[in-house]
C-alpha cells in the first residue's frame, strides 16, 4: 500500500485529458450522478472545462494547487476531495483502507513544513547499512510496554533527550495500533489483574476499543494536531 501511494504521488504533476474523468462529472459508476467523492467546487470547475458533450481531448492538471512542483499538494488535495482521478481519489475516500493513514501521513509531512515547524533534509537510507536488519531495529527502538527510564535511556543512547523523546511520540497524534500492544492496561497492568489506574475510564469502556485496531488519538483523528498531548 506504502509502495502504491508513493507511485501515484507522482501525480503531483502532470495533465490528464477530459476522457479520463468525465464519468466521474456527470455518469459515475452508471449511476447518472457525479461521483459523490468529488468535491463539488471542483466538480463545477471541471464540469466547465469538460462539458458532457464537449471535446473529451482537452487537457487539466492532475494537481490543481501545484501544477509543475514536486511536492505533497498531492495528497492534501485527495483530503479535500480534490483528486482528479477516481483512482487517486480512492486512496482517500475508500472507508477501512488502509492507504488513508498513509494519505494522511504524507500530507502532514507537507503542513509542517509550510507552517514552519522543524524540518531538515536527509538522505534515503544509511551509508552504514546495506540491509535492513529486524533484530538490530527490535534493540535499539523502544517498545510499547517500556517504562518511562527504559526509553529515556534508549532515546540518550542516540544523542536524544527528553524533548526530543517527547516531540517524536507526538507522531502518534495519528496512526493505529492493535489490541495487543495496550490489553494488559485494560485488564491486568503489571500483573495487578486490574486496568492501568492512568487510563481515563472514557477510554477504557469505549466499545471501539475492542476491533482490532485502535486510534493513536481518540480526540481527533485522523489529521495531525496536539490532541496527543491533552
């Protein structure tokens, strides 16, 4: 799914001709109806430059926002229903998938940068590293049932305090995790047989705690924010 959006992405730029999307405007799925996903400000300005009768020839930008950059317009136009092709749209818009966490992940990575937050550049991948290396990751990355001293001690171990350690687990201001990684809070928190006494009961008793997966933030999902924090 990671690899799909990625190459999709590259639909950050680029034209698409009329015949392309026109069904999504006027006739979609046979339904007679444009495809309810479409945002209907966009909807109208295609409508405009794609007549139903029109010449199905005529070019529009794949990114309305950015035309001719690289960049992740892209995926912040897919949350605001702006994706020209129903197959880019889908990324978004299709309930349960798993490539809206991605969406929204890419997108993120794009409003930090354009508010200022901290940003800096990298390059992909290690110089020190030809493989990857589970074993090595399961060490040196610290697990969710760590106390609080373990994964300072972790994070010192790479140069990072406790600020950093702070900020990076801000990440889970969205994302999901199973069940299995917070049961024992629930029910029997370091062998007491009784609920971590930390955990709001609102969260304890919510019946969405129970499907497979869980909300990072039960605030507010799914885009980033400080909910993580409150």
């Amino acid at each position: 799914m990671l690899d799909l959006c990625l190459l999709l992405g590259a639909h950050t730029f680029g034209r698409a001709q009329c015949l392309n999307f026109i069904s999504r405007l006027y006739n979609f799925s046979g339904s007679g109806n444009p495809d309810p996903t479409l945002n209907t400000t966009y909807l109208a300005a295609l409508q405009q430059l794609c007549p139903q009768a029109g010449n199905r020839s005529v070019l529009t930008n794949l990114d309305r926002t950015t035309a001719d950059t690289f960049d992740g317009n892209y995926f912040s136009n897919l949350q605001t229903n702006e994706g020209l092709l129903q197959s880019d749209q889908e990324l978004f818009s299709t309930t349960g998938a798993d490539t809206i966490a991605i969406v929204n992940n890419f997108s993120a990575q794009q409003l930090v940068a354009l508010f200022g937050g901290p940003s800096w550049e990298s390059f992909l991948g290690r110089k020190d590293g030809l493989t990857a290396c589970q074993t090595g990751a399961n060490k040196a990355l610290p697990s969710p049932f760590d106390p609080l001293l373990a994964i300072a001690s972790i994070f010192a171990a790479v140069g990072l305090d406790s600020r950093d350690q702070v900020a990076l687990s801000g990440a889970h201001s969205f994302g999901r995790v199973r069940c299995l990684f917070l049961t024992p809070r629930l029910y029997d928190f370091n062998n007491t047989r009784k609920p971590d006494p930390t955990l709001s009961r609102t969260t304890e008793d919510t019946p969405e705690i129970m499907s497979s997966r869980w909300k990072w933030d039960s605030a507010r999902q799914p885009r980033p924010n400080n909910s993580e924090y409150i």
